[in-house]
C-alpha cells in the first residue's frame, strides 16, 4: 500500500460518510511499577457529532495534506527507532503488538463509540485529551482509513463557568462582520490540517514520527527500554560514571531512541577489554577521544556519553562500493549469508 492509493481510497469515500473521534487516555488504576509502559493506560475513543463545514474541512485538508506527502517523494521505509523522519515515510504494522493503543484501532474505532455531550464530561484529572481521528468510509465495502492528531494541551479550553479550573487563555475570533476581537466562549478544541499518521489495513503509515510515537505510547516505552539497557550495562562492570546516563534519560528524551538502538545491537551485553580496545582503535582513526580508566570506558563529562554510546551503537560505517566512512546511529542489519 502506497500513500498514492489511501488518497485514491480517500477519495473514493463521500464527505458525508466521515467521522470525527476524540481519543482521551487514563492512567489504570493499581498499576504495578514493573509494568511495561504501554501496558500502563487505557486508552477511550469517542464520536464527535459535526457540522457539514467541518466535514468538508477535514475531508479536504487530509486528502490535501496527503497530496504535499506525494509531492516530497517520501522514499516509505520499514519503522526504524533512531532515523529521523526528514526524506522518509515509515510504515509501522500493528500485527501481534501488545500494546493499550491496538485496542483503539482493532476494537473501539469500530465498535460504535459514545458521542460527546461536552468536553468537561470527558475529561478528568485522570482521564486526558489524547488525539483527535477522522475516520473515512466507504459503505459498500466497510473499507475504514483512520487519520491521526496528537492533540497538544494548550489547544483545549472549557468555559470557566462550566469548570472551575483555571485557563491560562482565552480563545477569541476576530470577526469581519463586528471588525472585533471578540471573545469564544463554551469549550473549544483547534482541529488543525496537519496529519500526524494513517491507519489502514493493520498498518499505520508515519507522517511524524515523533508524534506518532506519543500518540501510540513508544516514547514511554522508549524511556523504560533505555532504563533497561543501563541496567544491563552496570553488570559488565566495564563502564563507570553510567549515573551520568540514568541522568540524562530522567532529562532528555533524546538518549532514550540511542540507548533503544543499542538494545537493538544485541552486543552490548557481554562488553570486555578486548571490545574496549577495538573501540579505542576507531575512536583514534575518528579523531574522537574516548576516556578510559583502569581499563574500563568511563564517563565524566558531557562529551564520554556521547562517545561511548557511539561506540556501542556501531556508530562508524563504512560503504562498500565508495569505501566512504559514515556516522549514523541508524542503519539495519543485512544477513550476508543469503
């Protein structure tokens, strides 16, 4: 499946037979603390009843916003954790995924959600506005695409009358009737023409991938995953200063996708000095200076966890038709024994 070809199914649907869905999540009661992070939440699905100019404007800025997708030339790749999503769409299958979001798009989007009657009446202190879906149908096959928003908090506001909590704006309209500024009351939700991702046929074809990510719950596991790999690190008793890192996950979510590619490597486990010695060979021909003491990698300042997560990423590569060298964090294992 081609981003050409969910356009042309879009297409195919009639603006009348969309939907507009509000996904909240909550936080399950009674949570262990071992438990896996996507296992941690409950994710609810609701139908927001809309006007007919709604419709048309959600109906006409996806298909609008797929066609600019086109137009870039995406080259559609497999999921991968660290590449960023600058020259790629990436296709991320939902088949055997145990994760709280699979039951939005296997059961609840399907399953004749409750509408709407307010906004206060769905939201909580527990309970969170999470992402908006729209939903296109074509009723002769019953042939559903779901597109995707992440809904950020800053873009939700209830009347103050109706809630008690405070709001740190107002949301007005200037109107060409009055020439005024004036003021939107009742609750509002900003439904804007960026798409974030589309689900179709067990699959779900990436436009942003961090958003995606915290839309469906990778990041928090992403962050449980790094936490991990730490762990697995200190047993080799070949690194020191590894609290430097438990540091930066708690402050930087950006160590967390190169720790998760290091997981990946499946050979950082077992670290020895005959590994070490290796990595202090490339650092040396990569002008990058790795700190080792007593034999072990040790991390002191900023600059050691930089280097040292290079070096158990596989962070250096080199091609072999041009014999270039290259640094990437990301990059997929080929079985050269086919």
């Amino acid at each position: 499946m081609t981003i050409n070809e969910l356009l042309e199914k879009i297409s195919e649907t009639n603006v009348e037979d969309s939907k507009l869905y509000f996904i909240t999540r909550i936080l399950r009661s009674g949570v262990k603390k071992s438990a896996k992070m996507m296992d941690k939440y409950i994710f609810n699905v609701y139908q927001v009843d809309i006007d007919n100019e709604i419709r048309e404007y959600l109906y006409n800025s996806t298909k609008e916003q797929l066609e600019n997708v086109i137009k870039k030339e995406f080259d559609m790749i497999d999921y991968d954790v660290i590449s960023d999503d600058s020259g790629h769409l990436f296709t991320y299958s939902m088949k055997n995924k145990a994760m709280s979001f699979s039951d939005v798009v296997y059961n609840k989007l399907s399953s004749n959600p409750p509408k709407v009657m307010s906004i206060a009446g769905i939201l909580s202190e527990i309970e969170e506005l999470w992402a908006y879906c729209v939903g296109f149908n074509n009723p002769q096959l019953s042939d559903w695409i779901y597109t995707f928003r992440k809904i950020q908090s800053g873009k939700v506001a209830i009347d103050e009358k109706e809630n008690k909590s405070k709001i740190k704006v107002i949301q007005t309209l200037f109107s060409t009737k009055s020439q005024k500024l004036e003021l939107l009351k009742g609750e509002t939700v900003n439904l804007d023409k960026q798409i974030d991702c589309v689900y179709y046929d067990e699959t779900f074809f990436v436009i942003k991938k961090g958003s995606f990510e915290h839309i469906v719950g990778l990041q928090d596991e992403f962050k449980a995953e790094a936490v991990k790999v730490v762990e697995v690190l200190k047993k080799t008793d070949m690194i020191t200063g590894l609290e430097k890192i438990e540091e930066k996950i708690e402050s930087n979510p950006a160590i967390h996708k190169k720790l998760v590619r290091i997981s990946r490597m499946d050979n950082y486990q077992n670290i020895n000095v005959k590994d070490i010695k290796k990595m202090k060979a490339v650092c040396k021909k990569y002008g990058d200076k790795l700190n080792i003491k007593d034999g072990k990698l040790c991390i002191e300042e900023e600059t050691d966890i930089d280097i040292v997560l290079k070096m158990l990423a596989d962070y250096y590569k080199t091609g072999d038709v041009t014999g270039k060298a290259y640094g990437t964090f990301a990059g997929k294992k080929i079985d050269t024994k086919k």
